[in-house]
C-alpha cells in the first residue's frame, strides 16, 4: 500500500549501508531522529470537512490525508509530524473528463477551492494548499488511467491523463511502442502531471523532453473546455500547447493526453566509463552532445556523487578489487564517473558505442567494469527517492535542488554551488553534505542536479528552519548564475519568489493575465505558480 507518510509502497523497505552510516557519522557527526507520528493520532487532529455534498467527494480524514501534500521537504515534515498546515475538505475521485467538467461547474457554484492530483510526487509544494476561508477540494486522477486511443498510422496514443508510469508503458508495451519517458518518479507520476509541470525522463537524449511528447489533449478550465488540437506542426498563430505545459493546475485541470510514440528498440545498452576528473568529464559530455552523437542518456557524476555512488552498488570486497585497478588506470580520487545508454536496433547501438568511445578517449575516458555499473544503474534508477526512509530513521534530512544553464555558465557555477550549500549552516556550526551529477545534456547547455544532507534539529519547527536556509542559499545560487529555478521539478510554492528573476515584469504579467483568462475566480490551485505576493511584485508601472 502507498505510505500515507512518505515515498512510495510501504513493501519497500530501503536500508542504510555500514559504510553510509559510517559516511553520515564522518560529515555530519552525531546525528538524532525525530519522533513520527502514527496514522492515527494525524487523523485524530483532521478538522470537520467544510465541502458541501457531491456524489463524487469522499470526506473521511485519512483519504484527505492522503491527498493533503506531495513530497517537497516541507511536505514530508508535515506527514512525519502529523501536523498538517492544511488538510483537503474532500478528495473526489472521478473517472471521465465530463465528471470533471460537472466538478468545475458545480465548484463556480458551490464558491470552493480545486486542487488537481496526480501521483504526489511533486517536490516543490504544488499539493499543499494553504488555509483558505474556502473549502477545497482535490481532484484525483487516480481512475483516468486507460489507454483511450491509438492512431499507429501517426503513432499518437491518447491516454486519461491520471495514467501512472508503468502502467502507461505497459499498456503501449502490449502494442510495441513506448513514451520513452522515465523521470525518477517514473513508478508514481502521472502522464498529465508531466505534462503540466515540463517534466523531463532520464532517456531524454532520444526521446525528447515532455514537450517533445506532449502532442495535444483536452483541459477543463472553469470558463469551459478547451481542445488542443493534435498536429506535426503549424505556424498558426502561438502554440496552445505551451500555455498547459507547465501550466502546474493553475488554468484548470489537464483530462486527457495525446503522446508521441515511438515503437520498441530492438536493443538497449548502459555503460560507464571513468573520467580522470570533471574538467575532462564535463568537457567530453559537451563535446558528445555538441557532435550529435545519438546516445539516449547520460549522467556525469562529480567526484564526491562518484565515491557515494560506488560503494552503494559495489559490495566491499569488489569495491577493494576496483580501487586497486583505479590506480592501475592512472585514475585518483578525483576521477567521475560517466554513466550512458545507447538504445534503437542493435547495428545503431553497436555503431553509436563506437562513435561515444572515439569522443570520450579524446577526453582521457578508462574503462573499468563499464557494463555491470550500467546496468546496475538501470536496475535502481526509481530507487533513489526510498533513501529518504532510512536517512530520516537515521537523523538526516535530505533533499535536492536542480537547475539548467548554458556550457558557458555551467562551469563557474559548478565550482560555486556545493560550497554555497555546504557553508548555508556555517554560522550555527550544522554541516551539510553535497554532490552534484549533470543528467540531462543539450548542444546549448546541460542540466545540474544536487543532493543535500543535513543533521535534522530537535524539533519539527527547527528542522524546517535549517531547510529554508539551505534552500534559499541554493535558489539564490542558482539565479545569480543564469539557470533556470527549474529544469524539470517546476515551480510550484517553493520556487514561485525566484520565477519573476527568469521571466520579467511583462513576462509575469502576461502570466498573471492567461490565468485570469481561465480562472477569472482565482479558484484553481491558488499560490502555485504565481502567488498573489509575487504578482504584487512584478506589476508593469
């Protein structure tokens, strides 16, 4: 069963290695867990639902628990506590897009709240409403999950837009075809809510970002619905499609999809090699990308993500057989590890390694054990989310920022970034560990993603405290570099304050005028995206 308080199925249960216990002991000190409540007692604190009377609403207080907030930090705080700043009156749980049309309207009546969910997953507040003098009600896509059509003659599948991950490669599967599409919440996002936060999946590299993916659909806006067509192509005026991606439940609520596909490669392989250093990794992704070399991913991890990486997924007697064989290579603790895929049929993937090897032994690349690493990347790539379980058992919070940014900027940033994390706590004496991987690269500029631990406080309030310091640090970082607030999380409540830095004062206007066209009542999903705060801000005089 999904875990009320935290990622995923609570079946899986992901421990801490000795040697991460020992690492966690070495960077952090001591550390101390902070009690977590039960189910029950959360329950016991949920207020009376204010919702008016629908066939379609389930009131009881652990389905609106279950509903009440997605996985940022500030989330997760709230489900461990049990002290929830804002509970749903009511969870609906429809089936068609005319249910959620009867929804909207019944909502304009009824003067309440919506907020759409799709698999929680969201790790920059978009789930978790704040008080309103309104009741509020949360969509949940949950049962729009079936494959609806297929046009194979244009490879167009159209799905309900609740479909999760697996679910939806499954059912394409079954016809030879794939989206193509794998975030790390791949096991419980949701088709349309990749759609509307521009998600981006590991194999991007082939398969495109969301947007590439994202061919038309259907939107139920409380001023009506609105179709967006299917089409290659058009030079008919802005692209409709580009107001509902990234649109983050703010225009209305996103029922149905229609995706690119692609059919089954006939083969698919993962490898890593070893860089001497990230100056010569960073510099061979570059030149890959540049080259049009049609890999179908890439991870360049940093020398510290690199030694973390290593001794998760190499046993220790191994991992001491591997060090020994580094230094045979010539590679120090510096080197980094680059991991890759090559998919489509087996004569492009054997010509494609070929290609890959020539750029990156340009770059001084070594070998070492490259097919095993590769797939044992592949076969732990949803895992990462579970860590959290465990580390927060252990006293340790963690979480994660990313960013995208030209190749020119990337560098300098890089060099900043960690040691602006890790010096965010410096004036209370509280460390924190970081490390950084590139994971989505463009001929333009690439992706940067950073981890982040810290010891949590002795209280719930403390701790969230240290959080904001921490994520201010690195949101700040980031925009004073030139990246975007976010490459593939969104922007939700978190990252609303620095979006006006990225798109201007006209540019927010012109936001803040789209939305009154769809949602004149400021009705749906309220204070993503734009909050009324920001908006304020960013007036043109």
């Amino acid at each position: 069963m999904r875990r009320w308080n935290g990622w995923g199925d609570d079946t899986h249960q992901a421990e801490l290695a000795d040697f991460a216990k020992a690492l966690i002991a070495e960077l952090l000190g001591e550390t101390h867990p902070l009690s977590d409540a039960t189910l029950q007692s959360a329950i016991e604190r949920v207020p009376a639902s204010r919702a008016p009377d629908h066939p379609l609403l389930d009131k009881t207080p652990s389905t609106r628990i279950r509903h009440a907030s997605g996985q940022s930090f500030s989330d997760w705080l709230q489900m461990r506590s049990g002290m929830f700043e804002n509970i749903p009156d009511a969870v609906a749980f429809p089936e068609t897009s005319q249910q959620i049309r009867e929804l909207m309207d019944w909502a304009a009546q009824q003067d309440v709240i919506l907020v759409p969910y799709g698999g929680g997953t969201s790790v920059v507040g978009h789930l978790a409403c704040p008080a309103s003098g309104k009741p509020q009600i949360t969509i949940a896509l949950t049962r729009m999950n079936r494959l609806l059509d297929f046009d194979k003659e244009s490879q167009i599948a159209t799905f309900g837009a609740g479909v999760r991950g697996p679910d939806l490669e499954a059912q394409l599967a079954a016809i030879g075809y794939t989206l193509g599409h794998f975030p790390q919440s791949f096991e419980l996002s949701t088709a349309g809510g990749w759609v509307v936060t521009r998600s981006s999946g590991q194999q991007s590299l082939r398969y495109g970002r969301i947007e590439q993916l994202f061919a038309g659909g259907t939107l139920e806006t409380p001023k009506g619905t609105l179709e967006i067509p299917s089409l290659p192509a058009s030079s008919a005026g802005p692209d409709l499609r580009e107001m509902v991606l990234g649109s983050e439940g703010t225009l209305g609520i996103l029922t149905e999809v229609k995706l690119r596909v692609t059919p089954l490669a006939e083969a698919e392989q993962f490898y890593t090699v070893f860089m001497p250093d990230w100056e010569s990794g960073v510099a061979a992704v570059q030149a890959i990308t540049q080259g049009r070399v049609p890999l179908s991913m890439m991870r360049l991890s940093n020398a510290t993500e690199t030694d973390v990486s290593l001794k998760l997924a190499v046993p220790e007697k191994k991992l001491s057989k591997l060090n020994m064989l580094f230094k045979l290579k010539g590679l120090t603790d510096q080197k980094c590890m680059l991991t890759f895929g090559l998919t489509g049929s087996k004569k492009q993937v054997s010509v494609n390694l070929k290609l890959a090897n020539t750029y990156l032994k340009q770059h001084g690349a070594k070998r070492v054990l490259s097919k095993m690493l590769g797939d044992k990347w592949k076969e732990g790539r949803f895992k990462g989310p579970y860590l959290r379980h465990p580390l927060w058992e252990h006293g340790v919070g963690v979480d994660t920022f990313e960013t995208a940014m030209d190749w020119s900027a990337l560098r300098p940033y890089i060099n900043v970034v960690e040691q602006s994390v890790t010096k965010a706590l410096k004036e209370q004496g509280i460390p924190v560990f970081a490390f950084t991987h590139l994971s989505h690269v463009y001929p333009q500029g690439s992706s940067a993603y950073t981890t982040y631990l810290f010891p949590v406080a002795s209280t719930y309030e403390e701790t969230l405290e240290r959080w904001k310091i921490i994520k201010k640090v690195a949101s700040e970082t980031v925009v004073a570099h030139g990246g975007t607030i976010s490459h593939q999380h969104g922007v939700g409540r978190d990252h609303a304050p620095y979006l006006p830095a990225e798109k201007g004062v006209l540019g927010m206007s012109a936001l803040k005028a789209l939305s009154n066209n769809f949602d004149p009542d400021h009705r749906m999903n309220p204070g993503v995206l734009i909050s009324e705060e920001t908006v304020g801000n960013t007036e043109p005089a």
